[in-house]
C-alpha cells in the first residue's frame, strides 16, 4: 500500500515536471514567435478576401516566425479607426491605406518613415512616380506604394455602336462627350448615360477633382483659384447641365454602378482600373467578351488638361511598432513578391504592381494585356497628385456638398460657389 | 389630541432638520453616475473651448469663446439646427398623429382580426433603422426605384423623381421613411392607453348619446393628452439623436439639405477631426436635449397629479 502510494507519487512529480517542461518549451517558443498586426479592408470585401487570405498564408508558411494577425476593417472606416488607436497608444503594426487617408495619418506624425528600409535595389524597380505624394515635407517616405489603380474613362462599345457612335473613337473632349450622352440618352433610355461618384466623402472629391482639372479649376491647394473661379463655375455648370438632362445618376456612390455596367446598363464609367475584375466577377464575362464591350482611356478635356488620380493603396507602419523588421519583410511581401502580385494584385485587387519587373514571364504576360497596358502606357502618365492633407478633408464636405447642390437643385451657382468659397478651410 | 399632534410634530421638525443632505446609500450610484456621464460631459465641454484636433499631436490650446464665435457664423451649423427641427418634430407629429388614427380606427376589431391587423401594424417598429434605411433609399431609387415604377406605370408622373436626390425632396423623403417606422410606437401606446379608458365613462357618454366625433374629442382624447404627450417627448429626445437613418439614406446630403446636428458633429469630428468645434456643437445640442428632458420631467410630474 505504502509502495503503491510511493509510486503514484513519484508518478505525480514526474508528469508534473514533464508538464512543466513542455509549458516552458511552449512558452519559449511563442515568445520567439512574433506577431504582426495587419489593418486592412481587403480582408473585409469579399471580392479580396479570399485573395489577401492566401497571400498571408503563403507569408506565413516562408516565415514560420512571424504571425500575420488580419485585423479586417471597412475601406471608409479605417483612417478614423486608426487615428483614434493611434492617438490611445494601440495602432496596428501594418495598415492598408489609400488616398487622402495617407497623407492625413501622415501627418499625425505616428508613422515610421521607412527610407532606411528600402533598399537600392528595390528603390531601383519601383515604378518612376510610384511614391509621389508619399513623402512629408523633409522628403521622408512615410508609405509604400503597394499598388496602382488610377482611374480611367471607361466606354462601352456595343451601347456606343447602338447610338450611332464610332465604338472605336471615344469622346476627346467636353464637347464630343456632351454629343454623346445626348445620342446615348435618346437612343437607349434606359441607359445610364455617365456614372460617377457624386457623394460627399474625401473619395468622392479625389475622383471629381480630375474632371474640375479639366475645366481649368483649381478649388484648393497649391496654386487654387477657389471656388469662385470661372473654371469652377463652368464645370459647376456642365454638372448641372448634365444632372437636368438626365445624363448622370446622382448620389450613388462609383461602387453601385458597377454591376449596372456589368449588366450592360452604363455607357461611360469614371473607374479605376478594378473595374475590369469587378465586371468580370459580377457577369462572368471572359476577357475576349470584356474587350469586345469595353475599352478605357484618358478623361475628356474641356478649357484644361486631362489628369486622373491615383486610387491605388498603401502600406503604413507605425512607429509603435515593437518587430519593424518583421513588419517590413511582410509590406515588402505584400508590395513586391510574385506570389502578392498574382494572387491578389493584378486578380482580386485589378490593380498594377508598383515595380517595374516582377521577375516572373507569366505575370509579365498577365500585365501585357489591354487594359493594363493602356493604364501604364496612356493613363499613368497623367496621374496629378492632389492636394491631399487635413484641409483636403475639410475640403471635401464643402465642395462636394456644392457640387450636390450644383447638381440636384436650383440654387445659382454664383451662390454654390461663394458658399463653397465661405466653407473651405481659410 | 391636539396637544399630542403638536408635540409628534414638534419632535419630528428637529429629526427631519438633522438628516443629511446626502445619503451615503446613494453614493455609488452617484459615482458610477459621475464616471459614466459627469466625466464626458465635463470633458467636451472642457474640449469645446480648445483648438484640438486628432491628427494634431502636439498639446491642445486653449482658445476660450473662439469655437461658439465661429458657431455663430457658421451657416451650416444652422441649416444642421434647422433640419433637426424640422426632421425631430414633423417626424413626430405625424407619426403620432398617425398612430393615434390608426388606433382609432382598429380599436373595435376583436378576436383573431385584430391581432392579425396589429400585428401588420405593429411590424415597421420591429424592423431595425439601419434596414428601413436601406430598404427606403433602393425604394426611392431615381432609376429603378419601386417608388418612381409604381408612379410612373400609374401614370401619375412623366419622369422618375429624384427623392433623394433634390434638396427641396430629400428631406421630407427621410422622414417618411422615419416616421413608417415611428408610427406602431405610438399606435401600440395609443391602443393600451383606450384599452385603459374605464368602461364606465364610455357607458355615460353613450347614455349621453355622444356621437363618434364627440366620444374621440370629449371622452378619448382627454384621456390620452398624457401618454401621448409624454411619449412625444421621450420620440422627440430619441429622433433628436438619430444617426443611423440619415447617415444611411443620404449622407446628409444633397448639399447640406439633410444634414442634422449629429451629422454635423459626426463629420467634424470624424472627417475633420476638429474634436474642438465639434465639442462646440456638441454642447449646444447637449443644452437643448436636456431643456427638452426638463419638459419631459415636468410632464411626468403632471402625469403622476
């Protein structure tokens, strides 16, 4: 009995030891683990989600060090998610980012610049303007271009063709567009003539602000005119002209004309290059079919230039962060291996890599075809930086509230414009 | 007697004097009170007269009356003020009006019929805002929109209508969509409250031979001026604060036609940042939800004589 009671107890300290042992093992294991916190909405669209899964996978798999924590978060709820957490002391290690989002967390100062990590090489293969706008007033890079996805002037061929226009020759200018919505609109009621995004949000600014450029009308930032201006009256004008006529649909955002144009029920789309994916998700169309209907080119212009914006997204690391190497192996991952660019860039995301040479002959082919080569070979080139920062937001809500006001009422636009003028940052 | 009834009070008056001001009973409510609403009251309101914003991380300055100087002057903080207005109380008029009617009408229905129909009635309160939204923005869509088929296939009108997209329509537009999901609050306390009428005044006035109009004017409405006062009150305090529905159907937009106090914060504070004068704002909303929560005390005490 008492040798039995002797045995158990050895027995006892003997799993107990063991126990501990493997718990310390495990602990010391998890401690060389480490984990990167990634924000980011590609993992909160269903389009992408499957996409930027797979790419942190493979991640994962030729880092076994290193933890990708996706934390997924909504495209128009990530700038103020990340600002609040990076004012209480908790911001990610990475984040996704685009547009005047990046400037703004830029300019909180909490982002890590990160000159001192890339290297000449990969300095050497990025795109020439890839970083322009990415850089604070010392000229320190506070984000890496992870992709580009410029917007471009969709047109459909077949709706085109049936109002008696030439599918091959796309409007040019102002006057040539106005011609063909009026065709358009007689010919096919049912057609929505022009979509773009006429709703009061930073984004919607950044995609109207190619088409105020083409009148000659500079709002705000270096070099503005103001809201007074004549160029801003006269594409004030042109959008209310165009509104009465039925021409445009407003209010919806550029998202919820996709599927309509996917359905063949949108003559003339102001997009980004992702359209392509997204028309092609949503239909099932092959890429034969897509070029059949569709082609894409630069803005029509009016008294100015032809400009686009850049729509691409961004990568961001915090200065918080407690692993930067690990968390610039993984943006550099994500910005420039064959397998990103495959699996998520040019497939889910549609958009261009922002290097030069991925190093690979198939995705070399795959970014060889129409739409991408118009993009790098016709768009990119006029890609105009926008004024982007706190006052571009600020911005945002007086202009593109009178550019609603231009559009869906009747108050003059002399009045629009002043009260525009009155409401912008001073 | 008399001599024991003074003596009982004249011992009382000393004991009623001698009790604390403060019970120390009540003391962690008040602290739980002071954490959960004195602590962010007294910060915005320390934060409303301070140039501070998020995306600035340098200390925040001190500016004094600068932010409810600029409010003054900002026309957009008054259409904000004058929308909320007009959104809050026709919203809430109609629809308690409507509730009221729809109440009226359905009160003598019994049996199975009339659980059926208040059912019916009874299902826009259930459904959540942020779905009434939705559900009315596609309803209302220019091309495609329910709305504008129905109109144009009855013949009624010769082009879709832009509901949400025209200043002058936009706002009356979200209120219906407010005010068909407000309506079954006040039809279900309408209902309760007739249900509550004591069957012997209704008697008297039969006897009295009171007609259908004089039975609802003289009999019924007196009777349900308090619920229904009240009631309105508590909806005016919750559509002062409502978000969701606008945020979700216009935006605030077009221009600033539907844009309320809370729009108006929200994007000061979560576009721009300008966690000062949104702070601003936000304490001239907060003087006039609790001016109208003192007219809903007022209206409870009433209720209770």
């Amino acid at each position: 009995m008492i040798r039995n009671r002797k045995s158990v107890l050895k027995l006892l300290a003997a799993v107990s030891v063991a126990g501990i042992a493997a718990g310390m093992a495990v602990t010391a294991s998890a401690q060389e683990k480490i984990t990167i916190t990634f924000a980011n909405w590609a993992a909160a669209e269903g389009t992408t989600k499957p996409g930027i899964e797979k790419v942190i996978a493979d991640f994962e798999a030729a880092n076994p060090d290193i933890d990708i924590v996706s934390e997924a978060i909504s495209f128009s709820e990530i700038a103020r998610q990340l600002v609040l957490r990076a004012r209480s002391g908790n911001p990610p290690d990475v984040a996704q980012i685009a547009g005047n989002d990046t400037v703004l967390l830029g300019s909180t100062g909490a982002l890590e610049p990160l000159d001192s990590y890339v290297s000449d090489e990969l300095a050497a293969n990025l795109k020439s303007g890839a970083d322009a706008g990415l850089r604070d007033k010392d000229g320190s890079l506070f984000a890496f271009p992870w992709n580009q996805s410029p917007a471009g002037f969709w047109y459909n061929k077949k709706i085109m063709e049936q109002a008696g226009l030439d599918p091959e020759n796309p409007p040019r200018t102002i006057d040539e567009l106005n011609e063909a919505l009026a065709a358009i609109k007689s010919s096919q009621p049912d057609v929505i003539p022009l979509a773009i995004d006429t709703t009061n949000r930073p984004f919607a600014l950044s995609s109207n602000w190619p088409w105020m450029q083409s009148f000659g009308a500079v709002p705000v930032g270096e070099g503005a005119t103001g809201a007074e201006s004549e160029e801003m009256k006269a594409y004030l004008n042109w959008m209310r002209e165009i509104a009465q006529a039925g021409y445009i649909d407003p209010g919806r955002r550029i998202g919820e004309f996709r599927p309509l144009a996917a359905q063949g029920n949108v003559a003339f789309i102001w997009d980004q290059v992702l359209l392509k994916g997204v028309m092609q998700a949503a239909s099932g169309m092959s890429d034969e079919e897509f070029y059949e209907t569709w082609g894409v080119t630069t803005l029509p212009v009016g008294g100015g230039k032809a400009t686009t914006f850049e729509g691409g997204h961004q990568l961001i690391m915090f200065s918080a962060s407690k692993n930067k190497e690990a968390a610039w192996k993984f943006i550099e991952y994500l910005a420039t291996s064959p397998d990103t660019i495959a699996n998520y860039t040019t497939s889910v995301n549609s958009s261009l890599p922002s290097i030069k040479s991925t190093g690979n002959a198939e995705l070399d082919e795959v970014l060889s075809a129409p739409v991408f080569k118009a993009f790098s070979e016709e768009i990119i080139p006029t890609l105009a930086p926008q004024p982007y920062g706190p006052e571009f937001a600020a911005a945002a809500t007086a202009v593109m509230a009178g550019v609603q006001e231009a559009v869906t009422g009747t108050k003059p636009i002399d009045e629009i414009a002043a009260s525009i003028q009155q409401q912008l940052p001073q | 007697m008399t001599a024991d009834v003074i003596t009982t009070n004249a011992r009382a008056r000393p004991r009623a004097r001698r009790e604390p001001w403060l019970d120390w009973m009540v003391l962690p409510t008040l602290i739980v009170m002071a954490v959960v609403v004195g602590y962010p009251v007294v910060y915005t309101i320390l934060l409303s007269v301070q140039d501070y914003n998020l995306l600035d991380f340098t200390p925040a300055n001190y500016v004094g009356a600068q932010n409810y100087a600029k409010l003054a002057a900002d026309s957009v903080f008054w259409q904000s003020l004058l929308n909320t207005a007009i959104y809050t109380f026709g919203s809430v008029g109609i629809a308690a009006l409507l509730g009221l009617v729809l109440a009226l009408l359905t009160e003598n229905l019994g049996g199975a019929r009339f659980r059926a129909v208040r059912t019916l009635l009874l299902m826009p309160w259930a459904v959540p805002f942020v779905v009434v939204a939705f559900l009315f923005r596609y309803m209302y869509l220019q091309n495609g929109g329910i709305i504008n088929a129905v109109l144009l296939w009855a013949g009624i009108i010769n082009d879709p209508v832009p509901w949400l997209n025209s200043a002058m329509l936009a706002l009356p537009a979200v209120m219906v969509a407010n005010i068909w999901a407000m309506a079954p609050f006040f039809f279900l306390l309408v209902s309760a409250a007739l249900s509550a009428i004591p069957n012997e005044v209704i008697e008297s006035a039969r006897v009295d031979r009171a007609g259908t109009w004089g039975m609802i004017w003289h009999i019924k409405l007196p009777f349900l001026r308090n619920p229904l006062l009240i009631s309105s009150l508590l909806m005016v305090i919750s559509n002062f604060n409502d978000f969701a529905k606008i945020w979700a159907m216009t935006q605030g937009g077009p221009g600033y036609s539907t844009s309320t106090l809370v729009i108006y914060v929200y994007r000061l504070a979560f576009e721009s940042f300008e966690f000062g004068y949104a702070s601003a704002v936000g304490v001239i909303w907060l003087v006039m939800l609790m001016a109208l929560a003192w007219l809903y005390m007022r209206a409870l005490r009433m209720e209770k004589r």
